[in-house]
C-alpha cells in the first residue's frame, strides 16, 4: 500500500478528494483538525515505498474514534483515560498524571499488537524499530525538556519543514491533533514486519561498587534513616535521598508503587530504586553515547537532564572526592 498524508483539506474540496480515492480504490481516515479543515490519511494500492511495516497501522483508526468522541481531562478524572492508564503496569490512575503513553498504549493494545505496558513517554524509544523517516501513523516521541518527561504520539502529517502533526493524548488536556516543532523529535517507531518479534529492551547492568557507596556517602554520609530537603514540599529520604520525583518515574515505567517514605531504613530499596531511575535516564538512548559514572551522578543529582546541567558538576566533584 503507498501511504499519503492530505492536510488543510477544505470542506468544499472534501467530497472530491474522497470520490478519487475511491475510484482508485483505496481507503481513508479521515480527521476533524478542529480549524473547519480535515487532514485525509490516505492508503491506495500499489508498491510500498515506506520502511517495512509503514503501512499497516490499524491503532489508527481507535486513536481517531477516541478523539472523535472528545476525549478529554474532567473533574471528577475521567474514566475513559484511566483505562487508558490501565493498558499499562501503572494501572488506573487519575488524568491529573501525564496520560498520553497511557493513550499510546491503549490504542496500540486495542489494536492487537503489544504495546510498552508503561506510562512512560520515553519508553516507546524501546518499542518495534526504527522508522528510516516519518510516515503517516508511526509512533513520535519528542522532547519534552525539564524534567524530560518527553512526549509521545502518532504521526498524522507535516504543516512545513520546522513542524509536525500528532494524533495523541494529553495534547491540550484531550485527544487531538496538534502542532510540534520538528527539532523535538527524538524517536520514530514502526513494528516490525508480521511475524518478526519485537526486541526488548535491554536493561542496563546495576550500578554497584564504588560508585553507589560515593553517592550514599554525599547524599547521608552513610545514614539509612536521614531526611533532608525538609525546606521543600517533597522531602528526601533514606541513604540515597530519595524524592517524591524518582518514584514517579519509577512507577510509571516499571509499575510499582513505592513511596520515598519507605527508602527510611531500608537501603536495599533504596539502591534497587536508583538503579531503576538509571535505567530509565543513564541510558545510551537518551544521552546519545556511551553513560559513564559522572553522568550517573549528575542525572541523580539534577534530574533527566542532570549530565548536561552545569549546575551538577560541584556535585561530580564531590562524588569525585569519595570514590
């Protein structure tokens, strides 16, 4: 099948387009840009000159029906998106969290196709391969900046050379189509071709030995029961200093459900935790190179972004000082 993305389309050229299409006997979504326009994701017959997979894209169609039916944040939470969250181990959670790999996931899942069971946008970095280019329905994770969070939904056309249109949740609190800056991205996904397993990804070895012991000694100075931070809403915890920020990232990825308050007294939990935000975050993936301990040390101190802050490298030093 060759794919086509058809954007700005007017009401008045709609019903002409659509009639080609058929007499050339192809298929359309077609998708309210909520302008007074439509954007037309086109597949007609003939040699696919895509990347293996581009063509078969059936989450498209849900990801279309959820926001033709206007889904969207309400108060009290809305159950529609909490069983989007419940696609993945974080399980039902309220659309007050990020929810669009929630929303990724779900309609990905309903396609009949295994998603990332995480409501992590950066895990889609992981899933299927990768797309040589951007086609129309491969998967788009973009960065979000601080605390690098990113974002994450499927790709519906360009408007021109610096930006793109996703289909996604969470985009302005609902299920929509929206503009984003083409310089964001930082992944496109396709599954693989029928039959072909999708790799997983590979955890990365636990950090232990000298390094840990370093960071434990600079965050507590060895006291599995410390609570710092005290001066902020979220307080750290346990010998690793551990804040409410990490956990989520934790939860969300893995599917657990730890609290800092449990890091007071047990350091087991506390490096187990570490080690899962390490693989989220010090990962060759995201820095774009090999890891190495100083950007270990300079993501737990400043956050995603910590290996490239200026401002973590007093604590690399410090770190420096105990290893």
């Amino acid at each position: 099948m060759i794919n086509r993305i058809l954007t700005d389309v007017t009401a008045d050229r709609l019903p002409g387009i659509e009639e080609g299409i058929k007499f050339d006997d192809g298929s359309f979504i077609k998708i309210d840009q909520d302008d007074g326009n439509f954007t037309l994701v086109v597949q007609l017959p003939g040699d696919d000159p895509e990347p293996v997979g581009a063509g078969n894209f059936p989450w498209m169609a849900i990801a279309e029906q959820e926001r033709a039916a206007g889904v969207k944040e309400t108060r009290p939470s809305n159950p529609r998106i909490e069983e989007y969250f419940a696609t993945t181990t974080y399980g039902k959670h309220p659309d007050s969290e990020p929810w669009c790999s929630a929303f990724a996931n779900f309609c990905v899942t309903k396609a009949n196709i295994e998603g990332t069971n995480s409501a992590l946008a950066l895990s889609w970095l992981d899933w299927g391969i990768d797309a040589d280019k951007l086609v129309p329905g491969c998967i788009v994770i973009l960065e979000r900046g601080s605390p690098g969070h990113g974002h994450v939904g499927f790709y519906v056309g360009s408007d021109d050379e610096q930006s793109i249109r996703l289909l996604g949740g969470n985009q302005g609190n609902s299920v929509n189509i929206t503009a984003f800056p083409k310089a964001r991205i930082i992944g496109q996904r396709i599954q693989p071709a029928a039959g072909a397993a999708i790799p997983a990804p590979q955890p990365q070895p636990p950090v232990q030995g000298k390094l840990v012991d370093a960071l434990i000694q600079v965050e507590s100075g060895g006291n599995d029961n410390a609570e710092g931070d005290k001066h902020l809403a979220n307080h750290a915890f346990g010998c690793l200093q551990i804040r409410l920020p990490v956990c989520l990232d934790v939860n969300r990825r893995f599917g657990t459900n730890i609290a800092p308050e449990q890091m007071l007294g047990n350091r087991t939990l506390s490096i187990d935790t570490f080690n899962k935000y390490m693989n989220i975050w010090a990962i060759e993936r995201w820095i774009g190179r090999a890891v190495t301990d100083q950007d270990r040390a300079r993501i737990w101190n400043g956050g995603p972004n910590g290996y490239k802050r200026d401002s973590t490298l007093g604590y690399w030093a410090k770190v420096q000082q105990k290893l």
